[in-house]
C-alpha cells in the first residue's frame, strides 16, 4: 500500500517537472527570435506523426509546423478555420496566426490518418 502511494507520487512529481521543462524551452525560442512578436508555437511533423498531438495555444499567437519526414505533407483543417498549407517538403515550414479560441482540428491531405489538434483559449 504504501510503496503503491509513493510511486503514484514520483510520477506526478515526473509529469510536472516536464511540463516545466517544456514551457522553459518555448520561452527560449521566442526569446531569442524576436521579443516583440506574438509567441510561436512549433509542430513537429516527424514518422507521419504530428508532434505534439494536440497543442494548446492562446488567440493571435503563431504556430509552424515544420516537415522532418522525407515524404511530403500538408497542414489542412478539417472546418477551414485557416488556409491550408502547400505541400511541404523536407525541412519547409508553414506557418498560421491562430484566430478565434475553439478546438481546431487538422490533417494531411496525403496521408489523411495524420491528424493533429489545437486548442486556442482567449489570449
Ligand atoms: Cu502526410
């Protein structure tokens, strides 16, 4: 009994420290871009995975996508709630300003099975 409280604990000790990490190195990336723009968020489009999965991010800041993966992919949300993306070869990026909050849902138009969700809270 004892032992299974303490491991439950440690994980959650786990999951907050990465959450700290995460935030810390958004906040470097934005720092040494340009101080003054809107935050920007960045997808990672890598083994037909969108990475993270889901992002929550808050209304008028960026987010880029960027293609790790060898295979072309597009960036096209399912309820139009921004314009989709060419298709992006290896290392191309693209990049909205997010609008309204509300849950945006996306996928690939290649590889339809790809998808991705943003959550945008008020700014
Ligand atoms: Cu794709």
């Amino acid at each position: 009994m004892h032992t299974v409280i303490s491991n439950h604990t440690a994980l959650i000790i786990f999951a907050a420290g990465s959450l700290f990490f995460a935030d810390l190195s958004l906040g470097q990336t934005e720092k040494g871009a340009s101080p003054d723009d809107a935050k920007t968020n960045q997808i990672v489009i890598k083994d037909f995975h969108f990475t993270p999965q889901t992002l929550t991010v808050k209304s008028g800041e960026k987010i880029t996508w960027i293609n790790r993966d060898e295979e072309p992919h597009t960036v096209v949300s399912v309820e139009k709630q921004f314009k989709k993306s060419a298709p992006l070869d290896t290392d191309q990026e693209f990049t909205i300003t997010v609008g309204l909050p509300g849950t945006y849902t996306y996928f690939c138009s290649v590889h339809p099975k790809m998808t991705g969700t943003i959550v945008v809270e008020k700014s």
